[in-house]
C-alpha cells in the first residue's frame, strides 16, 4: 500500500505555501453529497486521513463525509495525549454538527477512538446511535514497547518516500504522543449500537475481535487476508466495502 498510516495526502500534513491561511478544522469535510448515510472517519496513529482515500469515494455515494485529523500536525498545534482527551474533543465536534452521524469509521487507532466517542454520544442521547466500524484495531494496549517501535519505524520510513523532511519531525511528535496514550489504554465501556469489527489477519491484534465481541452485542465479524497496512489498499479495499456494503444493508433492516 502507498498510503502512510499518517498519510502524505492527508488533511493534517498537506504541503503549505506562503500563502496558507492557516491550519484546517479538525472536523474536516470530505465529501458533500445528500444521502441516508453521514459517515465520520477517524485519524490512525499519526493524525492525517490519507489512508481512507479509497474509502471516502464509496461512502459519499451514501451520503456526507466527514474526518477528523488530530491535532498537532500544523505549526503552533500541540498533539492530545490521551485517549479521553481525544474522544471528548471529538464527541464535543460531532455534536456540533447539523446532523448528527450515523456512521462512525476507523483504522487502527481510528477505531478505538470511534468506539470512544460512540459511547460518549450514547451518553447524551439514547435514540439514533451512528453504527460503527472498526478495521483492524484492538482495545487493548499493546503488547510491548518493541511493538510500538515496529509501528513507529514503518510510518515514518513510507512518509519519507511521500512527505519533505520539514514534515517528518512534526509527524513523528504526533506519532509518539499517540503511541503513548495508546501503550496502557484499554477499552473498558461497553456500546449499545450495531458494530462491523474488521480483522486483518497480519494485524494490530490477532484476538482483537473476541475482545471487542466481550464489549459489544453480537458484532458483525469478517476478515481481511492481509496486513494492517494493507487494509485499507488494493486488492482488500474492495473486499472491505463489500463486508461495509452488507453491514449497512444490514442494519437497514
């Protein structure tokens, strides 16, 4: 895959001009069209949206689009340190939104943050909970400090083939701030709504999934054939917004 899990296309670290008004919303919105379908897609580790490239394409033919990059990732900007940090802030954005979402999206770290924020949402409103999903990613900590290094060393050697080098150093703050609030964090609140849990079998936690059942009723379980970096790429991105496709279809019933 070409994409970093930072992302060299992302919202947070796109190159800058001279000219830049400064940096982008947090809540970034990434497609506009009408439809039943109001989709949010959460930052992996390292903050940007690059990634969800693909993935954005097929949920606009559902309806809005939006991301939320981390902060951190443009001068001036100092990168959350928790993962309460982070999901308060953005349970607080979702619901400034005109609509609330129905569908909450996220990779790797992405998806411990949708899961977060979902529970926080279904504190201040029982009705109408988003669906989520989570595409390789665990709710619990990583096993060790050697497996936060493999996963810092690989998103910073593919930015560096797409991203100058005035952008590794702010990209690798936000990825080690990230990696710390995630190294002894552990989903501990269960979610009441409807749940496609994606496991990537090369992935982020072979047994990820019997954890997030424990916390979930009755998830939707499938299988990609790949890595967690290839999650999200060619071939699997077809077969992934197939699991997506009947996952919604689904819960439409």
């Amino acid at each position: 895959m070409s994409r970093t899990e930072s992302g060299s296309s992302q919202a947070g670290l796109a190159s800058r001009s001279t000219a830049d008004p400064g940096p982008p919303p947090v809540l970034v919105p990434l497609a506009r069209r009408a439809g039943s379908t109001r989709s949010v897609l959460f930052h992996p580790l390292g903050g940007g949206l690059g990634p969800y490239a693909g993935l954005i394409a097929h949920l606009a033919r559902r309806g809005p689009v939006y991301g939320i990059r981390a902060l951190g990732t443009h001068p001036g900007e100092e990168p959350d340190t928790t993962i309460t940090g982070m999901a308060d802030r953005y349970a607080a954005l979702l619901g400034q939104l005109p609509q609330q979402p129905t569908l909450l999206v996220g990779w790797s770290l992405g998806g411990l943050l949708a899961w977060e924020t979902a529970v926080r949402l279904t504190r201040e409103r029982s009705a109408d909970l988003p669906d989520l999903i989570l595409i390789d990613s665990s709710p619990r900590p990583w096993p060790s400090r050697d497996a936060h290094q493999h996963v810092r060393q690989e998103i910073l050697r593919r930015s560096a083939e797409q991203l100058g080098e005035d952008m590794l150093a702010p990209l690798a703050r936000v990825v080690d701030a990230h990696a710390a609030a995630r190294a002894d964090y552990t989903v501990t609140c269960p979610y009441p709504g409807r749940v496609l849990q994606v496991t990537c079998t090369h992935g982020d936690d072979p047994d990820q999934g019997d954890a997030w059942a424990a916390l979930s009723d009755a998830p939707m379980r499938r299988t990609l054939p790949c890595g967690h970096f290839d999650a999200l790429g060619a071939p699997h991105l077809r077969t992934l917004t197939g699991f997506i496709r009947d996952f919604l279809a689904t819960a439409a019933r």
